[in-house]
C-alpha cells in the first residue's frame, strides 16, 4: 500500500468517527467505538509501523531543532506518520472531552466548537474545551 493510499483510508476511517462524536455522542455504536478506542488503536498501529521503518532505514530520529525537525518531514513517510499521529492524538483528545463532558455536562451545542475545532486545529479545540469547562465549574 503506498503512503497516499494509506494518507487516504486514515483520513476517511477518521472522519466518520469525528461525525458521530459531534451529531450521535451518546448513541451506542459511538460510544462502543470511543470505549474500545478502535479508530485511535487502528491510526497508531499504522503510525508505530511507519516508525518502526524509518528507525530501521534512517536510525534514530533527531527532534532537537527546528531545523533537524524540518529535515525529517522531508520524507514521505515521515510526513505520513506525522499525519498519522495528528489523526489519532486529535481523536484521543475528543473522545476525552466526551468522556470528561458526561460528568460535566456542558451543553451539546457548546461541545460542537469544541469538537469541530480539536477536530480541525487540535489545541485550539482543546483550548476552548477548557475554557467551558472552567466556565462550567469554576475550577483552574
């Protein structure tokens, strides 16, 4: 399977995930998928096979600059395991503010924003994620 092939079934297993978790929450098969973790699971066992090559061809990975960082998103595979890892960390993240949410219960409508931008931008949707929730409980 080539790395675009693999770019393209991440993205379109993904994105049905995303829209249960937005329009069906609380429905069944969404939360037997949030519970089981079956999307993320599936997204790092191909992100840890993507690794585990380039570790193998390229040896250990240097992260200590910004410009060594660039240097290793020269690579297809790289830049597809980077992929890979926004998709499934982005997901973990929205299926805990769901999680959190239960005990929470901030307002559906106010969890869209949030879920749609963890979605889009990750961080910024955790952030505003935050924010209600702190809203909502008055904690730090």
């Amino acid at each position: 399977m080539t790395a675009a092939q693999v770019f393209s079934m991440a993205s379109v297993i993904t994105l049905p995930m995303w829209i249960l978790m937005i329009t069906a929450p609380n429905w069944k098969v969404t939360q037997f998928l949030m519970q089981k973790r079956v999307v993320p699971i599936g997204l790092s066992v191909a992100y840890s096979l993507y690794v585990i090559q380039e570790l193998f061809s390229s040896g250990m990975m240097d992260f200590g600059t910004l410009s060594s960082v660039m240097k290793i998103f020269t690579k297809e595979s790289a830049v597809l395991a980077g992929w890979l890892h926004y998709l499934a960390f982005d997901l973990l993240i929205g299926i805990w503010m769901l999680e959190q949410n239960k005990n929470i219960q901030i307002s559906s409508l106010v969890m869209i924003p949030c879920l749609l931008g963890t979605f889009m931008f990750g961080p910024f949707g955790f952030l505003l994620f935050t924010i209600f929730k702190t809203i909502k409980t008055k904690k730090l």
